[in-house]
C-alpha cells in the first residue's frame, strides 16, 4: 500500500463559530493530502496529462469523529483502496498530535479524457498504487 502523509497546522481562518475546524475545510484538507499522494508518487498533472487522463472526484463520503481547534497539528494520510476500470477510491484519515481520529474519508476518483471529459480507463500509472 502506498501511503502519504502530510502535517498541517489549523489556522484561525479555518475556525467556526462553535471554536472548531468548520466541516467544509475538511474537503480542503482532504483535497491537500490527495494533490500530496498524486506529487509524492511522481503524478503531477502534466504526467497524468501525458497518460490521457485527468482525474476528478466523483463522490466524497466523510465521517467526522473529533473536533479540530486552532492550532492543533493535523495528519492527513492517503492511500488508494481500489480500483476500478474507469475510477479509483482513494481513502484517507485525518488524526490529531495526541493520535486521535478526527475524520476519515473516501473518494470515488474518476479517471476522464483532458479534452472530452468522458471517463477513461485507470492508467498503469495510478493503478499500480492500490492496496
């Protein structure tokens, strides 16, 4: 499996009114780690261009399980779980300094043609990366 993980710190911006991580940042934050797993795996878009493909999340499912506040150092760890022929989950999980889960997520990613946007075969060069 291959896993990414990046740290983040919370900043006041990113607070709501009930003093905690407002629930729309977490797509933010998730969207972060997923642009970390495509970099760290050699996938930066001009190389996902080169392969004929673009990817876009088709489907987002997050749990929130602890409240993020200020300041608080975050985790965020990604991973694609499967693939299918035309798109891929990637999961990932949001968790605190003390270890704590705070989030976790999938995403149904679809793999699509950079001009028609019609969805497209995973590429090799994604679907060697799954679990």
């Amino acid at each position: 499996m291959a896993v990414t993980q990046i740290t983040i710190l919370v900043r006041s911006t990113e607070i709501d009114i009930n003093g905690h991580v407002n629930n729309a940042k977490y797509l933010e934050y998730y969207e972060w780690g997923r642009e970390d797993w495509y970099e760290q795996h050699g996938l930066p878009y001009d190389t996902l261009r080169e392969a004929g493909v673009i990817t876009v999340v088709a489907r987002a499912e997050v749990d929130y399980r602890f409240p993020a506040k200020q300041n608080d150092q975050l985790t965020i760890t990604s991973w694609v779980s499967q693939i299918g022929r035309k798109s891929f989950r990637m999961k990932q999980r949001i968790t605190g300094t003390n270890g704590h889960l705070i989030s976790e997520a999938v995403f149904v990613i679809v793999t699509v043609h950079p001009e028609t946007g019609i969805p497209v075969p995973v590429p090799n060069v994604i679907a060697q990366y799954t679990d």
